[in-house]
C-alpha cells in the first residue's frame, strides 16, 4: 500500500483576493483564518492562502475497509504565514510535510491546524503533505433534504455525497462553495472494478500485481462540496449531446438496460436548458448512477449522481430530477454561491426549471405548483427563515427549494417573461466561472429591468410574511400554524 498523502500548493488568486506578485515579507508572520467568515458556518473554508489545484491519490481496497490515502495540494499565501488551517474531519493522520520539510499538525475537531518549520511570506506557493489512512464508512446527518452524507459505501464499492460540507471526511480541503481549484484524482482499484470522479479520464493503468490506476482530471476548478468518485463495476455508457458534448453515463453493471430509457434523455434536456440559459458551461456530461438506497441525488459537477430509484420509477418523477440536477450546472457549479445564505439562488433556479420543464412534459403545471408553494410559504418562513435567511441546521428545508423557485416566479410575473428569461441569461454568462451572491443578483435584475428591483425583491428574499403575487391577487397564503 502506498502512505496517504496531501498536499497543497496555492499560486493562483480566487475572486476576492489580492496580493502582489513576487513574495517577500512586508509584516509579522500571522497565522491565517480557521475559516472564511461565513455567518452560517464560520469554520469553513479557511483564510491565508488560495488552492490552485488538488492532487488526490486513494488506494482503494475493499467496501468499507480503511484505505491508504495521498491527497497534494497546490497554493499561494495570501499573507505572511506563521500557521494554517486545512478542513478535515476523521480519518487517521500519519504526517503532514510543507514544502518537503516535516510540520507540526493539530487536530483541533474539523480543522488541522498546520505549523510548517518556517513562515511562508506572502505571495508564494507552498506545497502542503498529509498522509493519512481515510475511513469509507464515515458519515454524517442532517435534519434536511440532504439526510446522510460522506462516503457511501455500494454493493461493491463506494460512491461520494460530499454536500453541503461532506468534502473535509474525504481528504484535507479547503470546503466553502466559494472556493474552488481544479483536482487531479489517482484512484487504485482491485481487478474487475472501475473509477471514476469527476471530469476526463486521462490515463488508466494495470500494474504487475493487476491492480489498475485510474487518472481523471476535474479540467475546470471545482467546489469541494461538487467532487466525486466512486468505485464499483461499471458499465460506462457513451452518446453525445448538443454541439457534440461528450456525455457518458456510468452505471452499475445489473443497471443499464433497466436505467437507458430515461438516461438517454439528458441529450434532450441539455437541449431544453441550453435554449434558456445558454452554452452547457463546462466541457463533458455525464450521470452517475448510485447503487444505494439514500434518496438523494446530487449536482457532483460534470457528473451527476442520480440514485437507482429516481431511474426505475416515474418518468415525470425521474426528469424532474435528471432535468433538477442537470440545471445545477449553470447555476451552483459554474456560477457558485458566495455564502450559504445564497444558496435559494442554487436550488430555487434547479427547482424553477425542473418544474418548468415538467410543465410541458406530463407533469402539473407551473402555475399549479407555483399556488401551492404560495399558500405554504409564510408557514416555511416562520419554520425555516426566509429564503435568503436561512440557518445552518435549514439549509436543505423547502423553502430553499420550492419556496425560492416562488421568488423567480414572483419575478418573472413582476417584470414579463422576455426580460425575466434575458435576466436569467445575463447571470449565468456574466458570473459564469465565479462566485456570486443575493446582491449581485438582485443588482443585475434591476440592470436588466430597467428598473430598481430591491424594493420588490426584498420582501421576498428576507420578509416574515410573503407578499402578493403579481398578476395573481386571488392567492392566498395559509395560516401559521405552531
């Protein structure tokens, strides 16, 4: 086996960070942020340097079995640093080096608080070496739609649900959606097993034992809570989607006829999107399907996680999730949140055009569905904040759902299809590749309206009670009920 390693090295600035470009010391070394200062989750994310790129190694051995891990990381210090933080929970550490040379590390509950032997002055790259044995049943719960998350264990294998802050039981990270780096996995499987993780298979290897190496690059940065690998036998399954995009499905073996017919749709719902939003934003497709019961698919950027069961059902039920998971893609992987706080942009524009497209395709009607989010919204504000106002613990909640796809509806009644549809398309072409938050879309609105914005949409992005629907004032909201 080999020793679990992580590095990380930082050269490149994200958005928001600024430092000069050659290194050199200009104050007293300092250790960087535990976190990034969001109000949600204050300790994720970490201050004092910028990834540049993940390099993961995972030599996989068995469902449910410890394995030997190796993750390197490339960065750049944003200040002089005497010390840093890397988010990671579980697993057992071995060592940590920078730049070659053994550091002190201290587990300190999600975070490893990293002292290289020297400072790092501001503005180098430094590369950061953790070796640790990671652990395939670690997991975690949540009280909202997201329910277990971590590692997955599969039949034969194991799959990844690494939102909303699942990355860091994985491999050391630095795990805010409003940072991201490209990431390099080498994973090794036994014989008679396939890898795969998010983006292009650059290289697959058998070595003289019959162990095989499987090499994917990520090709754009990528969230850590937007990774993915998973390992079992897989059938992968190639077609092509508009303007010949490479998609390919990987799909568990027993799975592939009885999963193809609805599979064999995403060419028809790139299409659909693409109409609306423009260019599919990164440069492959493709849909996991997960052998698991978890009822909970995921937007693992390139490659979707659909579980079996959102395949072998319902055809409205299962495009409504294919078409949900499929609109992540433009708005939070390609256009990430800023903050938590933001994510009723992530999920209410994947809920606003999967019901949208189930509209038109055997579903209920938009309007339908759009009066019963209504009359249960002052009952989910009064349960689980206002759209942009969420807490931690009701992230994941209806209203973040449902509720926020309610505030584009509201808007699209407010200022007419064709200005809302142009809307819709100057955020995810202007923010394409960044992060952006409630502000940024509210001032864009307003810009491509012609008019200020804020006044309608506050109300519906941080009220106690919901407002009137435009063009509809014969809907009501129910009572709160305590």
């Amino acid at each position: 086996m080999i020793t679990g390693v992580a590095v990380l090295t930082r050269t490149v600035p994200q958005e928001g960070h600024r430092f000069p470009g050659r290194p050199g010391p200009t104050a007293a070394p300092s250790p960087g942020a535990p976190g990034i200062g969001d109000p949600l989750v204050p300790l994720d994310g970490n201050g004092g340097y910028t990834v540049r790129r993940y390099t993961l190694d995972f030599d996989w051995r068995a469902p449910r079995t410890p394995f030997e891990a190796a993750a390197t990381v490339s960065a750049t210090a944003t200040q002089d640093l005497s010390r840093f933080d890397l988010d990671f929970a579980g697993n057992t550490l071995h060592t940590v080096t920078v730049d070659g040379a053994p550091a002190s590390a201290l587990r300190d509950g999600d975070e490893l608080v990293v002292t290289p032997a020297k400072p790092i002055p501001r503005g180098s790259t430094f590369t950061v070496r953790v070796a640790y044995t990671a652990d395939p049943t670690q997991r975690r719960h949540r009280g909202d739609a997201i329910r277990d998350y971590g590692w997955v264990p599969t039949p034969d294998g194991t799959m990844v649900y690494a939102q909303p802050d699942g990355a860091k039981m994985i491999f050391p990270a630095d795990d805010h959606p409003s940072l991201r780096a490209p990431v390099t996995f080498r994973i090794t499987t036994p014989p008679g097993l396939s890898a795969v993780a998010n983006g292009r298979l650059v290289e697959r290897v058998r070595r003289p034992d019959g162990r095989v190496r499987w090499t994917y690059d990520s090709e754009q940065p990528v969230a850590a809570q937007l990774i993915q690998m998973a390992i079992g036998k897989f059938a992968f399954v190639d077609s092509t989607g508009p303007r010949g995009l490479p998609v390919r499905d990987v799909v568990p073996g027993d799975l592939v006829t009885d999963t193809e017919a609805y599979r064999s749709l995403t060419p028809e719902h790139l299409a659909w999107l693409e109409e609306r939003l423009g260019p599919y934003p990164f440069r492959r497709y493709g849909v996991l399907v997960g052998d698991t019961d978890l009822p909970v698919a995921l937007e693992s950027q390139s490659l979707s996680v659909l579980p079996r069961g959102d395949l072998l059902g319902d055809r409205v039920d299962a495009e409504r999730n294919l078409v949900h998971e499929l609109t992540h893609h433009w708005t939070g992987d390609s256009v990430a949140i800023r903050r938590w706080s933001d994510l009723w942009l992530s999920e209410g524009h994947a809920r606003f055009y999967e019901r949208l497209y189930s509209d038109t395709h055997g579903g209920s009607s938009l309007e339908d569905a759009m009066r019963a989010a209504y009359e249960q919204h002052d009952q989910w504000r009064h349960d689980d904040g206002a759209p942009a106002e969420p807490t931690e613990a009701t992230l994941f909640k209806l209203m973040r759902y449902d509720g926020s796809a309610l505030v584009l509806y509201a808007l699209r009644e407010k200022v007419g299809e064709e200005t809302f549809e142009t809307i819709e398309r100057s955020w995810v072409t202007k923010y394409r590749g960044r992060a952006a938050g409630t502000r940024d879309f509210v001032a864009l609105a307003s810009e491509v309206a012609g008019e200020d914005l804020g006044p309608f949409l506050t109300p519906w992005l941080y009220g106690a009670h919901t407002p009137p629907m435009p063009g509809h004032p014969d809907w009501q909201v129910d009572p709160v009920q305590d």
